[in-house]
C-alpha cells in the first residue's frame, strides 16, 4: 500500500527542506521562482493535501466557520447552512455544522467541540436557557447569533420582523371572520417564542369580540400535533390556528386530518417558514416566509467584516419576513354546515 504523501515526501522529491515547501504552501517566505514552480508540480504530482488542522494550529486559527444550530430537523437549518456557504467559500472559508437539539448542555458540549478546532468565527442560533457568554467570544473572537438572541450577550444578531409578520397572519385569519384562534408556538423561553406570541396577542387584542389560545410546545412535529388535540379537546369552537414553524405546520395539518376537519372548510390555518410541500398542499398553505438566505449572507457579512477589522456593533439586525397568502385561509361556517 502506498504511503501518503506528505512535506517530506516532497521535499526529498525535489531536494529541498520541508520548511521551503511549508513556505511555498503557505507563502510564507522568500522562495525563488524556480524552486516554486518544482515544488508545486511535485505536490500535485504526489497528490498532497496539506492538513488544514496543522494550518490552523500554526497560524493558530483555522479557515473555518463554526454553525451551531437548535434543531438539525427543521428546514429552517439546512437552508441557513447553504446561505452561510454560498457566503463564505468564495472568500475560503468553510463551515462546520454541529446540532444541540435545543439543549444547553448539549449545546455546551458542542461550542467546547467547535472551540477545539480554533475555528475563526462562530454563527449560532443558540439553545433555549443558554449558557453562551463572554467566554466564548474569547474562544471564537467572532460570534453572531441568528434567528434567536440573548438578553445582555453582547454580540451582533440577525433576526427577522417576527412580531410584526405574526401579527399580520393573525389578521387574516380575524379579518376572514375567525373569532377563536389559536397560536401552537416554540419553547416557552426561546426569543422567538416571545416576539411570535407578541404579535399574535397584538392583533387578537385589537379585534373586538376576538380570543385567543397558546401552546407552547418544543417546535416539533409530534408535540404540535399534541397540542392541537389539547386545544380542540378544550375548545371546539377553535376554527383558525397559526404554527411556530415548518414542523409545527406539519404536526397541525396531520393532526386536522386525523381528526376529520377540512382545510379550510373546518379549520383555516396559517404556516411558518416556506417549505417546498406547502404550495402543493390542497389547498396551499398560507405562510409566513422568512428570508432565510439574506439572514444567512448577513451573518456571514458580519462575521467577515470583523474578521477583516471593519466596524461592527453589536445591534440587531432585522431582515423583514413576508406574508404568503394562498388557500388555507377562509371565512368559518357556521356549526350548523359543519359536518
């Protein structure tokens, strides 16, 4: 079996040091053009790949980004972890992708991992009761959460105009004539649990006669689904409901159709974050579509810029969020055409 090739290898090669093909490598040094060219033609004829650790650990920071995200399973991610290497290869960067399924001390776990890598900067969207703080800034030098932020962690954030977009979905679905809705939100101490029940509470308190229910569940599929069931089996009279995210969106319709009730003949519902299936629903779904990969490219931006030294603060940075409407929200019948 061959060996691997490595700086010795093809420093013996072309008759040279290791340190002259580490200079070569990493144009580190006075080296002469000749000699260049021979190394270089040797390491692609041997095929070397030099290690980006041992890169890292000389120059003590590696070309690499850290992504810790709250919930591998959600659409949400994947799509903000393509947004983030559309943005950062060009410039040479990469970007390694860690999952906490909102848990802080998983998430402890995993920030200690991404520490050990020297990476130069990290892109979070932390863990509800996070323990994030001024140590890891130190450890990371460049952080920037996004989608959720915490109280006094001073550091830039990305996030969208939730309050505001919730709060127009509610709307629709009071303008349409729903008088008893429900909210099947995130975790109770997630920020963006906080600004999406802000809105929703918003609206229902500007419409006369209108009442309005909350569950707070952990974003998933099955506990949304759990939620509904509380939610009906307490109050039949619900006819509009709004879901915390794709998966929520997802556990609500499954359960609506376990149960019997059309959308939006029985029920009219409105989703977060656009997923493909939700315009092929029938009748599509009426969602709230987060800009996903501007949030992705800012982050990205932030983190570059002070990587590169220009000025950054520490301010939230609100990129706004729309409103979709298609077939999922309708006026309610009366019990009496219900069947």
């Amino acid at each position: 079996m061959k060996a691997p090739a490595t700086v010795w290898t093809v420093a013996a090669a072309v008759g040279v040091s290791a340190q002259t093909v580490s200079r070569v490598l990493n144009e580190s040094g006075p080296v002469s053009p000749a000699t260049r060219d021979k190394v270089l033609a040797e390491v692609a004829r041997q095929g070397y790949r030099p290690s980006n650790v041992g890169r890292g650990l000389r120059s003590r920071r590696m070309s690499m980004i850290g992504l810790l995200v709250a919930d591998i399973g959600n659409p949400f991610y994947a799509r903000l972890h393509r947004a983030l290497e559309h943005a950062l290869q060009p410039r040479g960067y990469t970007v390694m992708l860690a999952n906490c399924d909102d848990d802080a001390a998983i998430e402890r776990q995993r920030l200690d991992t991404l520490a050990g890598y020297r990476p130069t900067g990290l892109v979070c969207v932390p863990a509800v009761d996070s323990t994030l703080g001024a140590d890891d800034i130190t450890a990371f030098r460049h952080v920037v959460t996004v989608s959720r932020t915490i109280p006094g962690f001073a550091v830039p954030s990305v996030i969208t105009d939730e309050a505001v977009v919730v709060r127009k979905a509610t709307d629709e679905l009071l303008d349409a004539g729903h008088q008893h809705i429900a909210a099947v939100l995130g975790p109770q101490g997630a920020s963006t649990t906080a600004s999406r029940e802000q809105g929703f509470w918003n609206a229902v308190r500007a419409h006369t006669g209108a009442s309005g229910q909350v569950r707070y569940t952990d974003g998933t599929r099955i506990a949304a689904g759990t939620a509904l069931d509380e939610l009906l089996d307490e109050d039949p009279g619900i006819t509009g409901v709004i879901g915390f995210n794709a998966p929520v969106t997802e556990g609500l319709l499954a359960t609506m159709l376990r149960r019997g009730l059309r959308c939006p003949d029985d029920m009219s519902i409105v989703g977060f974050t656009d997923v493909g299936w939700l315009a092929l629903h029938d009748p599509p779904i009426t969602v709230i579509a987060q800009p996903i990969e501007e949030m992705g490219a800012k982050a990205a931006e932030l983190v570059l810029n002070a990587v590169t030294g220009e000025s950054t603060d520490d301010r939230q940075h609100v990129i706004p969020s729309s409103l979709i409407q298609r077939g999922s929200v309708a006026p309610p019948r009366p019990w009496k055409d219900r069947s």
